[in-house]
C-alpha cells in the first residue's frame, strides 16, 4: 500500500540541543498600574504572596494569585507580565506572547515588555516582529547601544544587510575601529560577498589588536569564502604554528578543511580539539554535528571517526548527547543494526536518557522493524508519558502490526498532548485516517483526511495518501486526481508522488497517461520498488500487452515476494493469450 509516514522526522535531536534557549532574568517585581477602586492593600499583599509563590518555583500557584490580582485590576501590566514570565519556563510560546502583548499594551513604554516580546519572537523565529520589537527598545532608550548591537545582528540574521551595516558603521565612527561592532560589520560583508572591503576592515583591526587571533582567522574566513583557498590555507598554517593549542584556530581550521575536503588533516587535528580543555563541550558537538552532515566525509573517513566519538565519550563521560554521536555517525552511515545496538546499550547503563529512546525509535522506523519499535514505544511511550513523539512512534508501529485499538488509544493521548499544535495535530489527524482506512471504516477515514487538510490544505503527504486511498476505492476518482496533479506540479521528480498519479490516472481510465507517467517512475527511481511495476503490470494488462505485463509483475515479485496476488494475475495474464 502506497503511504508515506507524516511523522517528523527532523527531530533534529542534535541541532536541538545546540540552540539557546536562555533569557535573561528581568525584575522580579514590577509595579502595575494601579486603580483606588478597589483594595489596594489587599491587593499588594496577593501580588507579593504571587511573588513568593514564584519565586518558590511553584508557577501554577503564582499563575492562580496574579489572575485574582488582574480579576481584581485589569490594568495591572506587571501581573500579566509576571505570568508571561512563568509561562516562558514552561515552554508555552503562545500563551507567553498573550500575555505579554497584554501587558505591553498596557504600558507600551516599558523596557522589559518590550525587550521579552522582541525574545518572545525571536523564539519563534519571526524575525520580522522581533526586529520591529527592538526598533522600538532602541528608539526608547537609544542610551543602550547593546540593544543597538542586537538589533543590527537581528538585520543581518534576516539578511537586511544594508540596515545591519548602518548599524554597525554609526558605532564604528562614534567609537573608530573597535572589537565590538566593526567585526559583526565585517561579517555582514563577507555575507553580502563584499570581500574586498572585510578584508580592508579586517586588515585594520588586526593592525589595532595584533594579539587577537581570532581577527587573523577572520581574515581566513574572508579568503575561503572569497575562494581564495591557498591565502585561507596560508594564514590557518601560520596560526597554527604561532598557538598550536589556541582553541578558535583549531575550530577554524577544522571547520576550512571540511570545506576543503581535506579529511586526512582534519582526522589528524581532531584528536587536539577533542582533548582541547580551552573548547567548550557544545563547540565540540557543534563540530561532530557538521560532520555528521558531510556524507563524503563519513564514507571516506567512517571508521576513524567512530574512534573520535569513543573519544569523546571518555572525555564527556556519562554525558547524555555525547553518547549519542557514534549512534548519529552509524545512522549517517546506514548501518542501522549498529546503531540500534549501541542505542540498546545506553538505554540500559543510562535508562533516562530519553534522546536514546527517542532515536532508537527512529533508527527502528527507519529500518521498517515494526515489531521492536512497538515493542520499544511501549516502553519509552510509558516511561516519558508526556512525550508526543514516543506516542505517534508507538502507535505508527502499532498500526503496521494490525493492533488497530492500541494504535487508536495511543493516537487519543498524543492528541491531548498536541493541544494547538497544528503540526502535531496533523500529524495525530493523519495517522487516524490511516488507522480507520485499514479497518475499512472508509468514511471516518475520510472525514480525518478533510479534517487534517483544513489545517494544512498543501501537506503533499496527506494529498498523497488520500489521493490513493480514493484511487483504490474507486471513490471520488475526479478530487483524487486533482490532489495527485496538485502534488506533481512542485514535486516533479518525487517517485513516490509520481507513482500515485500514474495509479490515479489508471483508475480514472486514462491509460495512456499513467504509462507514461510510470514509465518515467521507473527510468528516474534510484532505487526499484515492487509497487511501480505492480502498477506499470496492471497498466500494460489494460493496455493488452499481457507479455509486458507479466515481465513486469514478475520483477516486482523478485524485488518483493509478499506480493503474491500477482502470481494469480501472471495465471490469468499468461492463461489469455
């Protein structure tokens, strides 16, 4: 059966850990605006018991007392605003932001609202409302210049490289070459491809700080962007001679001979960095991270890289994440039974390591062993019962195992867990659609997939599958062709979406067409599936050719020998002519 898990899979388990998700403290107490009509006394004492409750750490009390104080004066900014702060801790974005917008609203001229909801947007990656959150803090109070500092690297991360640059230039004649805002100036330029003018900047500081190594790697940085690679190579030689332990050179380098597809060196300079105490642990994770995403790298250099991860976990002993690399390089490698194995052994000398679970679970899924990832999503789905990733897993699983109940008890949970997530719902939404398909309750499956496309009307995956599912049918064959065509016309060289259309169009009669289209399916795919000279058989059969279709439905056999009602049809076929 043609469908296509909708799980996210870029967990990213890695690139998670390395973003930072740290704020700074703000004022435990601020002052509202207070109205006489009510008890003033009273209510300060309810604000300060709010205080204490937080303080405490007790958030859902704090929360509780800071609402009688805004049921009290709804005016009272500081109360919403302590509220947002609790809920920052507890990773409630859109509640945090509610609240917080509440409280600015109600004091637009206050610092730290302004400063938290520019974080809060950060957070949330829309740049565009956090830059327009600091323009107001710099218009504010133009006395801070950190806040100027970050609004200009606000500009250049949302590539607004010329309202970054005036920034940085304006600091720059006010205080002349300095080690603060000429090289985030400089980077803006390297980013613009501007090199000639970040190496006279840059030239300029290491004239002023000669001592600073980290402006000579600048330097570097500008000649390998600007493929200049033998003056990059030249300068990195020269640091490394001068401080051969100096931990920025070393990163530097290793990062330039990634680039430069130098591997021997690299493998010879990261046993240094690993062992280097003047290297920070997420540096160092931050490395093995871009290496893991380096496929020719991990093809040329596997084995002594599961070396540097062995030594990394001396290093980091017991470390949580760390143990989790020569799992991540294994799986980057395909050798997914390793993996698997190695994950089994961290989660039984370290049974809370949830990232252990939760990639085992993935290298299972991955590997299409059903069995043990339902097996293994019980057990992790059960220990972490608030984790929404281990409950759509479990079920995934228990839907390929034909437990249909459990797949339907679990799909009820993580859609409690998913709350207003519409990610996460859509992805509850189109595993029940899959589990009502496969106990043939057809219309509820259907009513699942419509109720998943108003969320997200464009999801390819679910027009994909639903598309389908209405092909084998017979239903509804018109909307099934519409959702395939609408796919394909992004997604022109996916094979599995193609295959759907070809399967449609046969459905729908138009002969001709799905032939071309499988046809095209098969001389693109990379790598043979059964199911597209299935299809590519029943077309040809349709199309009379029965000796194409049997040389069809026998490869698919070959390449998958659970397809055994084709041996029937290779009877029929054979038995007509």
């Amino acid at each position: 059966m043609k469908r296509i898990s909708n799980i996210l899979i870029g967990l990213a388990i890695l690139s998670l850990l390395f973003s930072s998700c740290a704020r700074k403290l703000n004022p435990s107490h601020l002052t509202g605006t207070k109205e006489n009509s009510y008890d003033s006394a009273a209510a300060e004492y309810v604000y300060i018991e709010a205080i204490k409750q937080k303080l405490l750490g007790n958030g859902g009390d704090a929360i509780k007392l800071f609402e009688q104080c805004i049921k009290s004066d709804p005016a009272n900014d500081a109360a919403f605003f302590q509220i947002s702060q609790i809920l920052i801790g507890s990773g409630d974005i859109n509640n945090e932001k509610k609240y917080g917008l509440k409280a600015y609203n109600l004091n637009p001229g206050n610092f730290w609202y302004t400063i938290m909801l520019a974080g809060t947007y950060y957070q949330e990656k829309n740049l565009d409302s956090a830059t327009i959150f600091y323009e107001k803090a710099v218009k504010g109070f133009p006395e801070k210049e950190d806040l100027q500092m970050n609004l200009g690297n606000l500009y250049a991360e949302n590539k607004k490289y010329d309202k970054a640059l005036q920034v940085f230039e304006n600091l720059d004649k006010k205080y002349g070459i300095n080690e603060t805002s000429t090289p985030s100036g400089i980077k803006v330029l390297i980013a613009e491809g501007k090199f000639q003018e970040a190496e006279d900047k840059v030239k300029q500081l290491i004239e002023k700080y000669p001592d600073v190594i980290l402006y000579t790697g600048l330097l570097a940085e500008i000649y390998n962007n600007n493929k200049e690679n033998e003056k990059a190579f030249e300068v990195y030689k020269n640091l490394m001679e001068k401080n051969p332990d100096n931990p920025q050179t070393q990163m530097s380098l290793c990062n330039f001979l990634i680039d430069q597809k130098d591997y021997d060196q690299l493998i010879l300079l990261l046993n240094k960095v690993i062992l280097n105490n003047d290297i920070n642990r997420e540096d160092k994770i931050g490395l093995f991270s871009k290496m893991i995403e380096t496929p020719e790298l991990i093809a040329a250099k596997g084995n002594e890289l599961q070396l540097a991860c062995m030594l990394m976990e001396a290093v980091y002993k017991d470390d949580d994440i760390v143990l989790l690399l020569r799992p991540e390089f294994l799986t980057a490698e395909k050798k997914l039974n390793e993996a698997a194995a190695r994950l089994e052994e961290i989660i039984v000398s370290r049974p809370d390591n949830y990232y252990a679970w939760e990639k085992l679970l993935f290298v299972y899924l991955e590997e299409k062993d059903y069995k043990k990832l339902q097996e293994k999503g019980e057990l992790c789905a059960t220990k972490f019962n608030r984790s929404f990733p281990a409950k759509i897993l479990y079920a995934n699983a228990a839907i390929e195992n034909k437990q249909y109940e459990i797949a339907t008890e679990e799909l009820r949970k993580a859609n409690i867990l998913a709350g207003d997530d519409k990610d996460m719902l859509l992805q509850v939404l189109s595993l029940q659609a899959d589990v009502y398909y496969r106990m043939k309750e057809y219309d509820k499956s259907f009513k699942a997939f419509d109720d998943a496309l108003k969320e997200n009307p464009n999801d390819v995956t679910l027009l994909n599958n639903y598309a389908y599912y209405l092909a084998e049918q017979n239903t509804r064959l018109k909307d099934a062709e519409t959702m395939a065509r609408k796919i394909i016309e992004t997604e022109k060289e996916n094979t599995t979406f193609l295959d759907t259309y070809g399967w449609v169009l046969y459905k729908r009669g138009k002969i001709n067409e799905a032939a071309k289209v499988m046809e095209n399916v098969i001389s693109i795919g990379k790598e043979a599936d059964a199911e597209w000279y299935e299809h590519y058989g029943y077309i040809l059969k349709k199309k009379k050719d029965c000796d194409a279709a049997v040389t069809n439905w026998n490869i698919a056999l070959k390449i998958d020998s659970s397809k055994t009602n084709l041996i029937k049809e290779i009877e029929n076929c054979q038995g007509s002519r």
